[in-house]
C-alpha cells in the first residue's frame, strides 16, 4: 500500500513536471522509463500477493499507465523506448542459451526436436484451418481469391505459431519450477525459436510468389543470413565471454549488461539474428565455462536483466492496443483457441512419437500458450513485406498476441501447479530475471 | 561499423582495459587514468576520425542524461551527516573560502576577457564566465583517495578531500542557479517560472523524489528488488531535471545525500552505485569527447586564460583561505596544490551546458573541460602526494 501511495505522488508530481516542456533530446523517454521501472515493479509486488504471476502485474501496470488508458506514457515513449525492448530480447536469448546443458541437449535433443517439430506443425494447420475458415469475417483474406487467400492464412499462422521464450524463462524464474514439465517446455520453446525464424522465412518467399512482395522487402538470401550468420557471431562472442570470465572475471554484473548491448549492436550491424546470436553466445560460454570450472555470467546476466525485463513487459502492456483488441474479439477468441488447441494436440501427438513421461506429455502444453516480441517483430516483417494486408495482419496478430501474452502466464503457473513443481514462496521472493 | 556499435564496442574494451590498466598505470607511474578515453572520443567524433557521427553520440542523449544523474547520486551518496559532523568548523570554513575566492577569481578574469577579448554581450558573457568559474574551481577527489591506498591518511588528505567534496557540492548549486537564471523561456499558463521558482522546483524533484524513493523503498533488502528500484529513482529524478533543462547532477546530488542519510540500507545502496556507475562514466568521457567540436568563438585566449588560472587561482584561494581560517593541525603548509586537478565533474558539468538547447559558448566550455583534465588530472596524485609532504616520507623511507 505503501508504495502504490508513493506511485500516486511520483505521478502527480510527474503530472506538474511534464508542462514544463522538453529541453533535452530523449529526456521525456527517460521520465517515463523510470517511472514505468516503480509502477510495474510495484504492480508484480501487488499481484503476487494473490497468487498471480508478476509478468501479469507488469503487463497491466504498461496497460494502465500506456496510451489506451491513462496515456502517462505516450505511444512516442514506447516509440523511443524501443532499445530497451531490444535488450531485453539480448537478455533473454543469453539466459535462455546458458540454461541448456551441452550433455542434456545431447542425450534429449533429438526426442525434444521430434516434439517441438510436431507441435509447430500441428498448431500451424490448425491455425491455418481455422483462419480459412473464419475467412469472410477475417478483415485481410475475405477479399482475397483462394490461392492468394491460403498463402496469406500461412503467413500468419506462421507467425501464430511463434511461443515467447522471455515469458516462459520469465516464469520459470519467478517461480523457480524445477522438474520436467518446467525444463520440457522450455526446451521446447527454445528450439521452437530456432526453427520458426527458418519456417516463416520459407513461408514468406513462397507467399510472395502468390502474392507479389513489396519492392525491398527482405530476401530469402538476406533472411537465411540473419539465421546462419547469426551462429559463427554467436560462438565467437560466447569465447570472448568465457576468456574474460576466465582471464578478467571483474564486476560481472556491469560485463553482462555490456555484452546484452554489445550483442544486441553486432545483430543490428551485421543483419543477423538477435535472439539466435546471444542464445549461442550463452549457451558456448557457460558450457565452456562449466566446463573449465570457470565462473559463469548466468547469476549477473540475471541481476542485469532485472529492471530491463520489468519495462520490457511493462511496455508489452503498453502497447496493447484496447480499441483495437474490443474490435476484432469476435475474430481474436477463435483464433486464439484454435492456437491453444493447436499446441495441446501438437505437444500430446509429439510427446507420444517421442515417448516422454506422462507429466510433460499432459501438462508441457501450458508453457507454451504466451507470445510476445518474437511475434511482433514477425508480423511486421510481413506487414512490411505486403503492404496492402500488412496493416490488418498486424492488428489481428497483435489481437492474438495480446490474449496468449495475457492468459498464458496464468496458464503455464497452473500447468506448473498441477506438476507439483511450484516452489512455495518462491514468487513473492524472486524477480523476473531469476533464473533457476 | 556503425557508430553506435563501436562506441558499445569501445565501452567493453575500455572498460576491461580499465581494470587492468588504471591500476597498473597507478602503480607504475603514479598517475590516474581517463583522460585518455577523452582523447579516443574525440578522435572517433566528427572533428576528427569521423567515426561517431554528431546524430550518433546525440542518440545517446538518454544514456548522456542516465550517467550525469548517476554522477550527482555517486556525489551525494558521500554526504553522510554521521562522517559531515566530524569534520571540524574550521576545516569547513577553509574549504568553503577556498572555493568562493578561487571561483570568484576565475570568474572575474573570465569575465573581464569574454568581454574584452571576445566582445562578447553581457547577457551571454555572464552565464558563460559563471560556468567557467564553477569548472575551474571543483578538485578531483580520485588523487586523495590513491594517495590513502598507498600512504594512508593524514590531515592534509582530510583537508583536500572536505575542500574537494565543498567544492562540487558548492559548484553544482551555483551551476543549478545559472540554469535557472538563464533558461531557456517556456511557454505554460499563467506564466513561466521565475528563476527561484526553477530553483525550488530542482530542489524540489531531488528532495522530494529523494524522500519519496526512501518511502518507496522501505525494509527492502533483497539486492535484485534494490537495483530495479534504484535505477527507476535515478532515472525518473535524472530525466525529470534533464526534462525541464535543469541539471540532473544536482537532483541526483540531492537523491544521494538523502538515501544515504536515510535509507536502512544505505552502504548497500553506496556500494550498487559506485559498482554500476564505472561503466557509465566510462562511456560518458567517450561521449564527452565525440561531442566535442570547435568553439564558435576564438578559443585560444579564453583557453589559456582559463587553464593557467586554474591552478593559480586554487593555490592562491587555498593560501588566503589559510590564513583567513588559520592552518588546521597537521595540515601542510603548500596543501593548496593538491587541488590542481580537476577531476571528472567540470566534464560532466560542460557536458550538461552542451546539451541544453541554445546555451552560449557550449562548445568552448566542454573545450576547456576537456584540455584542463587531460593536462591534470592524470597527475592528481603525484600533485596530492607532494602537497601533503608524503613524497619526502617515501624518498626518506627509501
């Protein structure tokens, strides 16, 4: 109570600041990225009170204080605040490649592909099925003639099938679940990552042979090096990480958010894969560094990643847009479902082809159900790429996205509780970053 | 290479080489690096390598702002009432002196030839001389604290170390008090704010957000719950200053100062700002020195001017303020030439004049921040050393 009395004061006097007027570049952005750091951390405080993840508290805080509701933060803040969403990824693709285990992967990473590749496809054709179905009610196909129609309904389902990798890590570290649904899915979510980029790439070159592309749009070329480039980058940062760890190993907190950024400048630079990039760059340098019995960067990259991620999800909820959403429900629920059930009847076929045990067979589903920023970025990839369905795509997408990004923490929490692998307490004492 | 990437790129290198490198240079030659990430800066920028493009360094605006507030809290964070009361009236006395003659000095003769010399007006001559006079008398502290690492303390090091912490603390109110004299109009309804009133509303945001910040902070103990709450306070009391076109090192001064008389956690709270701030500051110089580009005006009379005063002018106001207070016990008689060396803070301060939009002879005050801590600060400590009379202990104990 305390701090949400604080929050109301800060904004106030916020409020009596902001007439004041803008005298230096990017200070409004800056204002408002620390005030959204205290209104979502104190919105995750709240809500883990009451047993709700605080990813959920971070997303309503973004909500409340973004431009559908109170517009304390502008759609120009969010606009300006993009790097931040950028880092974020950074982060989380490192922790994500520093969670898996050279060993484990060796010895579970063929039934985890046999998995993750069922699930894709199956959620892909059921999405796609259920699109063209809904297709006189879907604003960018119902004008479209059949084969036009198919290749638009497999860009997007191509991007519906897209997991978030942040929320499940995010989750897992809030929690701090440790068992085999928890690990299954987020191997699943992971590799899903890794192959997607690729799916949706031969999706979009084969849609703009139906639909025509719009002049500059990303090549296949271009596309197939943003993912294979992005590996070399990635292992040769992750040896320059180890060498310091190994040689230098000073303040690793303030190296591990120098090597988020330095990442995040490398695949701006070089056209390569962010999430791909830092994911190799983890994953060479902890196995390397557990391997010589080095200090590893995983614990300061999560102390780094700490306040990023609270903005990160908190301009996620930001950039909710309401109207929108309250349009298009009637399009969205069915959608979303039919991606829900896609993932359910993905993960139980590929679990069966796979043999797993029954509690991730049953349950891996549930980490699986949020998006987020992979998504975004995807669709507008595409938007960019057919400029006259783009816009609609995107709105729907997003409307999608913003339901799964809502439902699915609470999904996965519950999934987790089934599996009796919740630490008690665990919420109200770790943070977003705190990986297990 | 972009020039984002490279100045990332050069922040990771630079502050590797800085670990191994500034100690070694230490204890080596005796000397304190940075002043060389400076010259990088301003090789990389647009005046010279051209790597880093004016709308490069620009973009960094926010991060610009994020360091400099940063800079203040670091400040305030020493300005514990329980370590204040222990220094002595007379001590205080002679640091407060010390700073108003040398700064009332510098002002004058800056004065005196921005008019004659530059022919400037004296509407612009004024803030201009004002700043130059808050540059040119703040003391690195950086050059008391290695002299303590290798001889311990001593009263002089004391005595430097209160003049130097006056002086920054003296220097930010009076360059908070230019910014509000001279800002820049603001069109709001009924009217703008009178320059007090800009000044109550600086104090304002760091007092008040200071206190807020302890209330919001409460028993808070765990050290991931400590950062993400220190950086939003930093950051929302930095951005509100800089938003408003007031300095965001003296909010933060006032942030500090206020947790670290307040907060439970306190040494905790010091020690997540100095540790996260190292990087900070690094990429702050290199920006600093990207940012750099010819004075509109004449330079080289106003620079020279300002760079042989400097320390003729912290000498003299030492040996005044000496004999004004009297010379505490202990205290060597040529103690005032420990306060040769500027430190960071004039940089940071001409950097803040730089970026506000419209403030006259920007580019000619970040230069003399610029050549003054290059020619002096490396030597901080060999200059602390001489002046509290600890070489002669060394060559003695040799």
């Amino acid at each position: 109570m305390r701090r949400v009395v604080t929050l109301a004061l800060l904004l106030g006097g916020m409020r009596l600041i902001l007439p004041l007027g803008s005298q230096v570049p990017g200070a409004e952005a800056l204002l408002v990225f620390g005030f959204l750091i205290l209104a979502a951390y104190t919105a995750g405080e709240l809500v883990v009170q009451v047993g709700v993840p605080k990813i959920i508290g971070y997303l309503v805080a973004g909500l409340l204080f973004g431009p559908s509701v109170l517009g304390v933060v502008s759609t120009a803040a969010t606009l300006a605040l993009k790097p931040v969403g950028t880092v974020a990824i950074a982060f989380i693709a490192y922790l994500a490649g520093a969670e898996l285990k050279w060993e484990e992967l060796r010895r579970t990473g063929l039934r985890l592909l046999q998995v993750t590749g069922t699930e894709l496809l199956v959620c892909f054709a059921v999405v796609g099925a259920v699109l063209l179905a809904l297709a006189p009610w879907v604003p960018f196909l119902r004008a479209l003639e059949p084969a036009p129609r198919l290749a638009a309904a497999a860009v997007f389902a191509s991007i519906a099938v897209i997991h978030s990798p942040a929320v499940t890590m995010a989750m897992l570290s809030e929690t701090g679940a440790r068992g085999r649904v928890a690990t299954t899915a987020l191997g699943v979510v992971l590799l899903a990552d890794l192959l997607v980029v690729p799916g949706f790439s031969v999706v979009l070159a084969g849609a703009r042979g139906v639909l025509g592309g719009a002049a500059g749009a990303p090549s296949l070329w271009l596309t197939a090096w943003e993912v294979v480039g992005a590996i070399p980058i990635g292992v040769l940062l992750g040896v320059l990480v180890a060498l310091y760890l190994r040689h230098v190993g000073r303040e690793p907190v303030v190296f591990a958010a120098l090597i988020a950024v330095l990442g995040m400048g490398l695949a701006e630079q070089l056209h390569v894969e962010l999430l791909l990039l830092l994911l190799v760059a983890g994953f060479v340098s902890e196995n390397l560094a557990a391997h010589r019995g080095d200090p590893t960067l995983r614990e300061p990259m999560e102390r780094s990643a700490a306040p990023v991620l609270v903005v990160f999800f908190a301009l996620a909820g930001a950039k909710l847009e309401l109207a929108e959403l309250l349009a298009l429900w009637p399009v969205v629920l069915p959608i979303a479902a039919a991606r829900i059930g896609g993932i359910w009847l993905g993960t139980r076929l590929g679990a069966r082809w796979a043999g797993l045990e029954p509690a991730p067979s049953r349950l891996m589903w549930t980490g699986l159900v949020s998006q987020a920023g992979v998504a975004i970025g995807l669709v507008t990839i595409a938007a960019e790429s057919f400029p006259d369905l783009g816009a609609a795509m995107r709105s729907l997408l997003l409307g999608v996205v913003a339901v799964n990004e809502a439902i699915g923490p609470l999904v996965f929490r519950w999934g987790l509780q089934r599996a009796g692998e919740l630490v008690p307490g665990a919420a109200a004492a770790r943070g977003p970053a705190h990986a297990h | 290479m972009s020039g984002g990437l490279l100045l990332v790129a050069l922040v990771v290198l630079g502050y590797v080489a800085a670990h191994a490198g500034f100690r070694w240079l230490e204890r080596r030659f005796f000397v304190v690096g940075g002043g060389e990430y400076l010259v990088l800066g301003v090789l990389l920028g647009p005046y010279a390598g051209r790597v880093l493009g004016e709308r490069d360094v620009l973009d960094f605006a926010p991060f610009i702002v994020l360091g400099l507030g940063w800079v203040g809290v670091a400040i305030g964070m020493r300005l514990q009432l329980r370590r204040l009361v222990r220094v002595s009236a007379q001590a205080l006395g002679i640091a407060v002196l010390q700073w108003a003659i040398a700064a009332s000095a510098i002002f004058t003769a800056m004065l005196l030839g921005l008019r004659a010399g530059l022919h400037l007006p004296p509407e612009r001559a004024l803030p201009v001389a004002l700043v130059a006079a808050v540059l040119g008398s703040t003391t690195s502290v950086r050059g008391v604290e290695v002299v303590r690492r290798r001889h311990g303390g001593n009263p002089t090091l004391r005595q430097v170390e209160t003049t130097a912490v006056t002086g920054a603390l003296l220097g930010l109110v009076a360059f908070t008090v230019v910014l509000a004299a001279w800002h820049a109009p603001v069109h709001v309804v009924p009217r703008a704010p009178t320059p007090t009133e800009w000044v109550a509303i600086a104090l304002a945001i760091g007092l008040v957000g200071g206190f807020l910040f302890y209330l919001f902070l409460g028993g808070e103990s765990d050290p991931d719950r400590l950062v993400i709450a220190l950086l939003g306070a930093i950051i929302l009391i930095a951005g509100a200053a800089a938003y408003i076109g007031l300095s965001p090192m003296f909010t933060g001064v006032l942030l500090g100062a206020m947790l670290a008389n307040t907060a439970p956690q306190r040494s905790r709270l010091r020690r997540l700002v100095l540790g996260l701030g190292a990087p900070l500051e690094l990429a702050v110089l290199v920006l600093i020195g990207a940012l750099w580009r010819p004075s509109e005006y004449p330079w080289f009379f106003p620079l020279a001017t300002f760079v042989l005063l400097q320390p003729i002018a912290k000498l003299g106001a030492a040996a005044l303020a000496t004999q004004a207070g009297g010379r505490p016990a202990g205290v060597h008689a040529e103690w005032g030439a420990a306060l040769t060396a500027p430190g960071w803070l004039p940089l940071a301060l001409a950097l803040n004049w730089r970026l506000l939009p419209g403030a006259p002879a920007a580019n000619l005050l970040l230069t003399m921040a610029i050549v003054s801590t290059i020619l002096y600060d490396a030597l901080a400590p060999r200059f602390v050393r001489r002046a509290s009379g600890l070489d002669r202990v060394v060559e003695g104990d040799a």
